[in-house]
C-alpha cells in the first residue's frame, strides 16, 4: 500500500509498505481503506519533527504518522458494531491515517451513511471532541463565553457553546476572522493576542466561561485567568507541548475560579460521533463554511503546510486519501 513518511521536519515521501490484514486484527479492530483526512492542530508539532510518542524508538518516520482524524471504507471488523462495507468516520488509534488503509480501534468510529461525502463527514470528529468538551461545562444558557483561538476547533466552540443557550459569544484570535462570525454564532470577534484582549477588559466584560482552544505555548492560560469573571470556568482544550505550565495561582484562588480539561475517551467517542453526526445534519450551513477543497493526499505537504499557516478565509484542512 502507499503511506505517507515524515523522513524529516516538515517533509513528507511516499513509501511502499506491507498493508495490515484482516488475519493481525485484534478483537475490537477495524481495517479501514482510507478515504479522507483532516489535519489537527495537533499533528502540526509532529509534522515540524517532534518525536513521535506512539513509536518505540520515538522517530517521527512512522508511515502514515501523523494524521488521526479519518474517515474509511470497513474492508475487515473484529467491532460487532461495525460492519464490512460500512463508511466510518472518527480517530486513527495509532495516528498513522496518511496511508492507503489503516487499523482502529472500532470503539472510535461511527458509520455514516453512504449518501454523506467522506471529505465532509471528516469534520465529524473534531465536532465530536467538542460536543463532548462541551458537555462538561454544564448549563450554558444565559452565560457570557470567550473562545481564544478562532479556527477549526475554536470556530465550533463558538457555534456549540451559542446553540447551548450563550447569552452572548466573544471569539479572539490574532487572524482576522470576521468572516466567520455569523455563521459559527460569535456576537463579537477580536481582532488580537489574548494578552492585549485580557488586559483590555473592563470588569462588566469579563466572561463567566472561556475556552481555550490554542495550546502549544503557555500563555494563553494564563490570559485566561485574568480575563475570567469572578466565579468563572475555563475549560482548557489545546494541546500542551509543555510538560509544566506557568500559572497565576493566586489570581485563580481569589477570583473562585474553576479550570476543566481532558480528551474524548474512548468509551464515549461513538456516542459523540453519531451526535456530531445529527448535529451536522441540523446546521447544514456550517459544512461550506468550515471546509475548503480537499488536498489530494499527493499534496499532503501542501496540506500541512497550510494548516500550519492560519489566514483569514481558510478553516478546516483536508485530504482526499482515496
């Protein structure tokens, strides 16, 4: 099969490899035939050539790494809930998604029906983890919700947390994404780094919830805290690369403030799947909005490359794997 290498920082070739058969799956795995991907902000480090952690030997040359968001065709299932022939969308348990078929943990997939375009059932799963993300905030409804970071993961943040009942949704992002604003439900965008927006802050503007939806650096948790109302929640969503992060301690304490964080786990990521699926359904208008033209998976380092570059009028990257 084909499968995309990382032989160096930010440089993809094409290799031939031995592809998995149905004989190695192991209870609970599904050999899938790729046919769409979408790249995370999270396989960007990765992509630049930080270690692969999945890989014994830590080497980022892993074909098919680093790409984990997938949607494929089911050519073999040992997962009773998924069946050969059925079009699955949701994580690449290896993060290995740049090939021509991959194994998953069928616990991480959902079937999408045969009439849902594989290039636009991928933004399935990044709906997924914020459905579920989401869900630990508790009751929205008449609460004030900043979203630092307004791109393919903020810019859901923002519809979700509007559809939940938000009285009123700040996006903040150092691209200019006004043109997003009305379709993905924000009141407000802002134009700035988080710092200069949280030190510009008049006390009635701080907002009760703010999500953080960057990562990769350690400051923008910290404009968070001084943001935050007084009894305010932050759900702290992007990725660290920062075993340890600095942290306003004292600033949290006295404003009685609450932080939340975490992943999807995968004993919920099927039932968050089918309900970004129905949700997907119900907002149509988000799909034109959030997905650009598919990259061929020949151009992937284009793709990469352009997720690693954010600009006003692109959201979500994605490839077409088959």
């Amino acid at each position: 099969m084909w499968a995309l290498e990382l032989t160096g920082p930010s440089t993809f070739e094409t290799r031939v490899v031995p592809a998995p058969v149905e004989a190695h799956l192991q209870q609970g795995e599904v050999l899938l035939r790729s046919l769409a991907g979408g790249v995370c902000g999270s396989d960007l480090p990765f992509f630049r050539g930080r270690p692969n952690p999945l890989a014994r030997t830590g080497d980022p040359a892993q074909p098919g790494f680093p790409l984990h968001e997938i949607v494929g065709e089911v050519v073999a299932s040992a997962d009773a809930g998924i069946s050969v022939g059925d079009r699955a969308v949701g994580w690449a348990s290896s993060s290995d998604g740049l090939a021509e078929f991959v194994v998953s943990r069928g616990a991480s997939l959902h079937a999408i029906a045969k009439d849902l375009d594989a290039t636009i059932a991928v933004m399935l799963q990044p709906l997924a983890c914020v459905l579920y993300a989401v869900d630990q905030l508790g009751d929205l409804a008449g609460r004030s919700v900043a979203v630092l970071g307004v791109g393919p993961i903020g810019a859901l943040f923002a519809h979700v947390v509007k559809s939940r009942g938000a009285s009123r949704v700040v996006g903040v992002d150092r691209v200019d994404r006004s043109d997003v604003r009305a379709v993905f439900g924000l009141d407000e965008v802002v134009h700035a780094d988080a710092e200069t927006w949280a030190g510009a802050l008049a006390e009635s503007e701080r907002p009760d919830v703010i999500v953080e939806a960057v990562g990769h650096q350690v400051e923008t948790l910290t404009s968070a805290v001084e943001a935050l109302a007084w009894g305010g929640t932050i759900f702290y969503f992007g990725i660290p690369n920062d075993r340890v992060y600095p942290f306003p301690m004292d600033q949290f304490l006295r404003k009685n403030a609450r932080l939340i964080s975490g992943v999807t786990p995968v004993v919920h990521r099927r039932r968050v799947l089918g309900a970004a699926d129905a949700y997907v359904a119900k907002h149509p208008e988000l799909v034109g909005a959030y997905l650009g033209t598919p990259y061929s998976y020949e151009d992937a380092q284009s793709a990469f490359e352009a997720a690693a570059h954010p600009r006003a009028g692109q959201m979500k990257v994605t490839l077409c794997l088959g």
